[in-house]
C-alpha cells in the first residue's frame, strides 16, 4: 500500500519525467492550486510553460472541526498545468493513475462534463470531472479565460484531489486514516490543524478585523496598480508580484468571513466583484509587462 | 456512370457531454446533405468519443454537364470569331449558331466534367464538421483557432478505398480509428466495410441503441425504478456499458426516499432498485464502461462513494430537524430573492397576501407562509434541487397537516411542460402565488427575457402559470392577475398561444380566432378551442368562416364603427330579409346549431345583395346587419381569423 506522501512522490515523478517544473506550493493562503501565480499570471500571455505542485487548498467554509470523514478545511490538491495542452493530455493523464497503481483495465473511468469557472478570477474553462468507479477524483479543464482575457495558448489544468485519490487507493472511508508516511496517519499530521482552524473559522474569528484586513490588502492592491504604468522604460520592474498577494490575501479573507456568516447574500456578490476587478487588473497589467519585456522575462 | 462508393466520416474528439450528442448528429446530417452529394441512406452514430456518418451509393464522379458559352454575333468579321475559337482552345466548326433575342450569334456548348466527389468531400468536410452546432464550444489549439466542443483528435474520412484527404486542426484524415480508452489499441486501421466489426473488436460499441438496449437488457433481471432517461445518459457517456449491483446499508432506508434516490440518480447515476411494495431497497445498479468487475473493485468503490454521500445527506437531515420551518421564517430576512426584489421573507409575504387573493384557503396560505424555509436547511444547500420536495418533507414530519406539506412539496411544479402540476388545490394556488411574484417583479424593474436570455427562467414560470390555471381547472381572470403591466401582458399571450398549440395540438388558427374573443380565462378560452375544432369538420365552417373574414373587411372598408339598430323596414325582401329572418330565429343559439342553416343564407346574401348600396340609408343598415351578424357568432371566436382555402 502506497503512503500519501509516496503517492505524492510518484506523480510528481511523473510529471518531471514529462518536463514539468516541479514547484513547492505557493507561500500564501489560497483556496485552490489555479490561484498561485504560477497558474494565475504563467497561463496568461504566449510563452509555453509546464508545472506541477501540491498546493495546500484552504476552503474555511467546508471545515468540520476534523470530525467528517470527508470534508477538510484544508486539503491538498496536486496542480498540473500543461502549456500549450499537448494532443495527447488525456493519454498522459490516465497514465499518471496508472503510475499510482490504479489499473484501469478494472476500474471505472468516465468524464463527465463540467466547466470549471471562476468568478474571482475572471476565470474559466471547458472540461470535466474524472470519476474513478464513481468517485470525482480530478478536475480537467481547458482554460479559455483568465482575468478576464481570451488565453493565446490553451492550457490543460489538471487538479487531483490528493486525499481522495490516496483515500480510495488505501481503501479507507475517512481521510483522516489515511497513512501519511513514516508509520503517521493523516489525523496525526492533520487533525489539529482542522480543529483549530475550524473553531477560528466559525466561531473566534473577530469580524471587524478581518473586514479591517480586507480593505488594508485592497487598498494596498489598488494603490499599487494605481501607480503601473504600461508606458514607464522600467515597467518590467514594477512588483505586480506582490500586488497579486494583496488580491490572494483579501480572496482568502472574503472566504473566512463568509465561513463565519459575515457575508449576507447581497454583500457576496459585491464582495466577489471587488476582488474580481482587483484579479482582472493584475492580469491585464501583467499582460501588458510581459509583452513588453518578453527576452528579459525568458533569460 | 461509375460504381457507387460508401462514404465514411468518423470525428474522433475527447469526450463529449452526453446530452448535446443527438443533436450534434443531426445537425452533421443536416449539413452533409447540404452538399448535394447523390447517395442512398446515411446512417448516423456516436459515442462519447466519436461522432460518425457513413452513407452509401455516392458515384465518384459528378455527372458531366455543358456550358453554353456565347460567342461574337454572326456578323462579326472573320478574325474575331477565330479569336473567340482559340481563345476557348477550339475549331470555328465545333461553334453552331443559334438565334437569340439579340440576333443570330455563336454558341459554344463546353463540355464540363463531373468533379471527382472526393475533392468535393476533401474541400467540403472541415466546414461541414466545424459547422456542427454544439450549446458551448471551445479553443484547443490557441486564440483565433477552430472551435469544437471538444478538442478533435483524429478524423476517419473514406470515400470507397480512399481516404478523403484534408486537414482540420492541424489534424489529417486517414484510415486509423482509436478503440475504447483502455481496452481497445490507439491506432486501429478501417475501411468502410469493417469499420463497426474493428471497433467492436477494440470494445466500442458503434450503435447507441445497442449499448442503451444493452444497459437495459441488463437491467431487465432486476426490479429497478424505470428511467429511460438515464439509460440514454448512460449510453451516451460509455463505449462499452456494462451493469454493476452494489448495496448499502439498509439503515439509509429511514431517510426519505426522494433524498436517496436524489442522491444515486443525479449525483452518481445510479438506477434505484426496488423491494417489496415498491419501497427502496437498500441497492443500486451503476453501469461502468468496462466489460466486467471480477474482482470487485468496481462495485466496492462505488459502494463506499455512495456511503459517504448518503452519510452527508443523514448529518444534514438530523442537523436541519433541530429548528423548524417555522421557525426559519425569520430567516428569510437574510436570503436575498434578487437584489432590485428584497429578501425571500418579503417575497413569501406577498405569496400569502396573493394566495388569499387567488381564492386559497388557510392551508394554501401557510403553505405559502411556510413554502421557502427550506432554503435555509443544509440538505438544500447540498441538494439545491431538492428545494419544495425537503420543505414538504419536513413539514411533513413537523406535523403541517397533509394539505400544507403536500402543496409546499409541490409548489416547483411544473418544472417542464412534461411535468405534472401539484396534486391538490393548495399547492396549485401556491404555485401559481410564487410565479405570478415572480413575474410581476421582474416585469416590474425590467428583468425581462429577451432572445435566449432568461437568466430568472420568466418563460417556464409563465408557462407553468398557464399550464396549472388550464389543467387545474381554475376559473381565475389570468389578465386581472398581471397587475396591470402591458409588457407581461404581451408575454403571457405568446405563453397561452404556445401551450395550446404546441402543448395541446389545436391549429394555430384556431387559437388565434379564440383567443381574439378573449383569453382572460383559460378554462373558457379552452372549452372555446374544443367547440371551434369539432365544428371544423363541419362542411359549412369553412364557408361561413371566409364569409366572416369577408363581412370584417367589408366593415373595415367601410369605416364601419357600429352602434345603432337594424331597421326590418329598410331590408329588401329576397336574400337580405331571408338573412335576417335567419339571424332572428337562431339568434341566442350555439353556433353549431346555427351553422347548417345559416351558411347558405350568408352565401345567397353575398351573391344576390350589393352591399355598397348607392342609397346611404339602405348601406348604412345593411352594414349594421352584418356586424350584428358578426357580434353574434364571435363570442367564441374571431372566425375572420381562420385561414381557409378558398
């Protein structure tokens, strides 16, 4: 039986052995792998790019105190992003599940459609959920759009649900006794996090600071992407980087107090449009960067 | 003329979303015969991975056909008719003459060849296939590229031995299929005649009614739920479907059937078996796209995705048992309807204010009361499509007397116009209080469809109106309910028009000639359409309808604004006094008994009778008798509205 660190190991193997970079997951909080920048900004723009990483996923609203066996705070999803798609994406998918030891001559597989989108983002995509003997163990998508702008070359983003995939491969009905490695199981790495994170979520988590937070990232965001100027010599030089962790910091926050109830039906889709043009402002100055200083960016 | 050749066409995409696949194919169909290509029968198939037309009888050639080319007139000097001939690469003799409205000229009859239908094919195909229709599409090989609904991976075209030869995507036909995903080879070698025999050898199933026949041959030995739609779901989702049986704790069974079976049919696809009695019983039929599960691991798997399912649904029904509908009324202060509409707790207090005013009775007004509480309990967040049916539940539990439960169970419906409407009186007044809201609303601060756009769903709300006002048997003045919007107004005519024609088959024209006697009660307009089609097969209602359309025009014409009384003393006697004595003595009478009669009298008037009399007094009367004439017999329907052939 494979331990989920081995699990993670193997794809990431896999992925390398197909020219992948292999990045550590990105240093802020995120509520899934497509926020990094290293989906968000690399998928947008003509230059080819291939990467795959672990990025711990952080959904404070599915919390549940670490007691549901299948519902996590925080869970773990492997991110493949593969620019352009090359033709035989599929292919090298299912063989990533074959390289876990799923043989799908005796398994189930089908792709059922679903378009992921993203409204935050400004994103969305033409793809499926994989279902493995009726389990949603993947998300493939086609990006079309990101901050709102057409994508020059289409990338496949595949997102592999680790604990799940890694719950079925061990046979085990919770998560949280799964094998993690090195004779440690998944609660022992884990439960506390879930625990604690979910009592700060839903119950101490002080309100007005984080609304304070929120409007101290978003101001920092716009003050900096006030201040971009797409004709400057030196545009290369301009930290959309860390005005991109501004918008991260106040999308994590928006989920935070959504968990915690702060967000009425009406404020939410105000609040997802406030970060939204704060995400598609990033992008489009990012596109503007880039075309501007494509050699530099290369080297 | 040549041997006729069969033609093959095989689109190899990744997986398609099931439902757009029939119309995907009809659409390929449509646009092959677009081409104009002789052939004798084309057969249409696809799974989730390929979508296929293959045709017989195509010649490989064109027929050749002539040109008439014009050359210089007759008169023309020597050199300029020899030009002409060498410019067309022939002799002066091969040219006749032939006299044209011009004069006499040269006419040169150009033999063309038949094109070969190959190039044909070769030049036509990557439009014929991007100009699929399919809902949403996408990019694949960058901006500005072709768009498909899936990305396409290969492309089978053979015309006879031949492979049609073009490129599409940056991928050439050829003669190579692929078999099923992982069962069958990558590259597999056709020709038209084998083609379905090596896909089946690589388990793919060509044929969707065999895999459906063969997912439903399956299910034949087991007592599942019947549901055809899943069949062709699941046909079209596999190349190579095989049934599996999988159980689960029978401790599931204490929660409600409709949440078990929400859960295996809509989120895992899965059929629900039934015991004794009907009931549940505690296993599923799942179809899988291999050919079999020796080991198990297919059916074990499943078993445990749907344990957990159902564990979710178990925590989220006790959860939602510790509070009330009631008493989550309050609740609904904070759940928004539409931003320009308020919250749902304004909008369920003017459901019970309009349930009262449609005639409900204190059942149909709680109900109302308690109609969107549901919204608020984590088993709809979770199932959003159990909205109604988890509120009529729990209500249920929570004691609402059946009335109450069963109209807050049904008031979504009728979701589709194959759907039924709810089963008593309560629940079709709620209904009808909820869309009705919603239409005025919307109407109100111009949420108002238009083309494809119908974010609020405004048509199926409407259409449900008049489907539960028709069916229900409610005699209520459906244009008195609109609150006086001329914009609604026109919207519910389009909606009543539809349903009766399209839903319930009546002539168009007969809907219209009804409906312009009014339309207000629908349970009238309807007893109305039923008259009108019976009296249809009558001999005399065609006549008498085109004599009507002929007294409108004459009105028309006339300027004819109505009002006064017939005077008997200006009539002459003859065909207009025999009209009116006719009109007298049927007067009051349905139409169907007056019919008969009344025709032929209305015939000889037209015949005998000038109705432009040149005395003023006498036309002016004469007008007056035929728009009382037309005023009797319209009050079940405009008949100058029903198109006759002669």
């Amino acid at each position: 039986m494979q331990s989920f660190q081995e699990i993670i190991l193997t794809l990431k193997r896999y992925w390398a052995q197909r020219d992948c970079v292999i990045q550590e997951p990105y240093d802020v909080e995120v509520g899934a792998g497509t926020m990094c920048p290293e989906t968000f900004l690399r998928v947008l723009g003509p230059d080819p790019y291939r990467v795959a990483y672990v990025q711990p996923s952080r959904r404070p609203a599915d919390g549940r105190y670490g007691d549901n066996p299948n519902r996590l705070y925080k869970h773990s999803q492997l991110q493949v992003i593969l620019k352009p798609a090359p033709e035989d994406i599929i292919e090298q998918y299912l063989g990533s599940l074959e390289a876990i030891g799923i043989d799908l001559r005796k398994h189930d597989i089908k792709f059922e459609e679903d378009n992921w989108e993203a409204p935050t983002l400004g994103a969305w995509g033409i793809g499926w959920q994989v279902m493995l003997d009726g389990l949603e163990i993947s998300q493939f998508t086609y990006f079309q759009q990101c901050g709102g702008i057409d994508l020059d070359l289409i990338p496949a983003e595949l997102t592999y649900g680790l604990e799940r995939l890694t719950a079925f491969l061990q046979v085990k009905d919770s998560v949280y006794d799964i094998d993690w490695g090195g004779g440690f199981s998944y609660r022992h790495v884990r439960y506390m996090d879930e625990l604690q994170y979910s009592v700060y979520n839903f119950e101490m988590a002080d309100i007005p600071t984080l609304w304070q937070l929120f409007d101290l990232h978003e101001g920092e965001a716009g003050r900096l992407l006030g201040l971009y100027d797409p004709k400057s010599p030196d545009k290369k030089r301009f930290p959309l980087l860390p005005a991109y962790d501004q918008v991260l910091k106040c999308s994590n926050l928006f989920n935070t107090l959504d968990a915690r109830g702060a967000i009425s039906v009406t404020e939410r889709q105000a609040v997802i449009q406030r970060v939204r043009k704060m995400a598609v402002a990033v992008a489009q100055a990012w596109v503007d960067q880039q075309s501007g200083a494509p050699a530099e960016v290369a080297q | 003329m040549s041997a006729l050749l069969p033609f093959l066409l095989e689109i190899g995409t990744e997986e398609i979303p099931d439902w757009m696949i029939p119309g995907a194919l009809e659409n390929l169909r449509l646009l092959f015969e677009k081409l104009d290509i002789p052939h004798e029968e084309i057969r249409l198939d696809a799974t989730p991975r390929r979508l296929v037309l293959r045709a017989t009888g195509l010649p490989a050639r064109q027929a050749d056909s002539e040109e008439r080319i014009l050359g210089p007139a007759k008169s023309a000097p020597a050199q300029a008719v020899a030009g002409f001939a060498r410019k067309q690469g022939i002799q002066p003799e091969d040219m006749v003459v032939e006299s044209t409205p011009k004069g006499e000229y040269y006419v040169f009859y150009k033999k063309v060849a038949g094109r070969q239908t190959r190039d044909i094919l070769a030049e036509a195909l990557p439009g014929v296939i991007l100009g699929i229709y399919f809902p949403k599409t996408m990019y694949w090989t960058g901006k500005g590229g072709p768009r498909f609904i899936r990305p396409i991976r290969w492309i089978v075209a053979l015309l006879g031995e031949d492979i049609v030869p073009f490129t599409l995507a940056g991928v050439r036909s050829g003669a190579l299929t692929s078999g099923h995903r992982r069962l069958g080879a990558r590259e597999i070698a056709v020709t038209c005649a084998d083609y379905e025999q090596r896909l089946r050898d690589h388990c793919v199933i060509l044929s969707f009614q065999e895999r459906s026949g063969r997912i439903a041959e399956q299910l034949a030995a087991i007592d599942v739920r019947p549901d055809p739609g899943l069949i062709r779901k699941l046909a079209y989702l596999t190349e190579f479907p095989t049934t599996i049986r999988g159980g689960f704790d029978p401790e599931f069974l204490a929660l409600p059937d409709e949440v078990l079976a929400t859960v295996m049919r809509h989120h895992q696809n899965y059929f629900s078996v039934t015991g004794p009695g009907g009931k549940l019983a505690p296993e599923f039929v799942a179809v899988m796209n291999i050919e079999s599960d020796p080991e198990g691991f297919v059916r074990r798997g499943n078993e445990r995705v749907l344990r957990a399912r159902f564990n979710d649904a178990r925590f989220f029904w006790e959860t939602d048992q510790k509070k009330t509908l009631a008493a989550r009324k309050a609740d609904l202060a904070h759940v928004t309807f539409q931003a320009k509409l308020g919250t749902y707790l304004e909008k369920v207090e003017r459901m019970m204010t309009l349930a009262a005013e449609l005639g409900g009775d204190a059942h149909a007004v709680r109900a109302a009361e308690l109609s969107k509480c549901d919204l608020t309990t984590e088993l709809v967040k979770e199932f959003t499509e159990l909205q109604g049916v988890v509120g009529g539940l729990y209500a249920r539990v929570q004691g609402e007397p059946e009335p109450v439960w069963q109209a807050i169970y049904d008031h979504y419906k009728p979701e589709s116009m194959d759907d039924s409407i709810p089963r008593n009186r309560a629940g079709q007044i709620v209904a009808l209080a909820d869309k009705l809201d919603t239409l005025r609303g919307c109407f109100r601060v111009g949420l108002i469809p238009s083309g494809s756009r119908d974010p609020y769903a405004l048509r199926r709300a409407a259409q449900g109106v008049v489907k539960i006002l028709a069916e229900g048997k409610l005699e209520l003045p459906l244009l008195d309910l609109l609150g006086g919007d001329a914009g609604l107004r026109a919207f519910f005519e389009e909606r009543v028009k539809y349903y009766f024609k399209e839903i319930r088959g009546f002539a168009y024209d007969e809907v219209n000639a009804c409906m312009a006697a009014g339309w207000s009660n629908l349970v009238d307009l309807e007893a109305r359409l039923v008259r009108v089609r019976s009296l249809r097969d009558s001999a005399d209602f065609e006549p008498l309808a085109a004599s009507f359309k002929r007294i409108r025009n004459i009105l028309e014409q006339a300027k004819f604004t109505g009002g006064g009384a017939i005077d008997p003393a200006l009539l002459e006697p003859g065909p207009e006094r025999d009209l009116y004595d006719e009109f007298l003595r049927t007067s009051g009478q349905p139409i169907e008994s007056a019919i008969s009669s009344l025709r032929p009298k209305v015939d000889l008037f037209f015949d005998k009778v000038l109705v432009n009399a040149p005395d003023q007094k006498i036309r002016s009367n004469r007008l007056t008798l035929l728009s009382t004439l037309l005023a009797e017999f319209s009050t079940i329907a405009d008949f100058s509205e029903i198109v006759t052939n002669s």
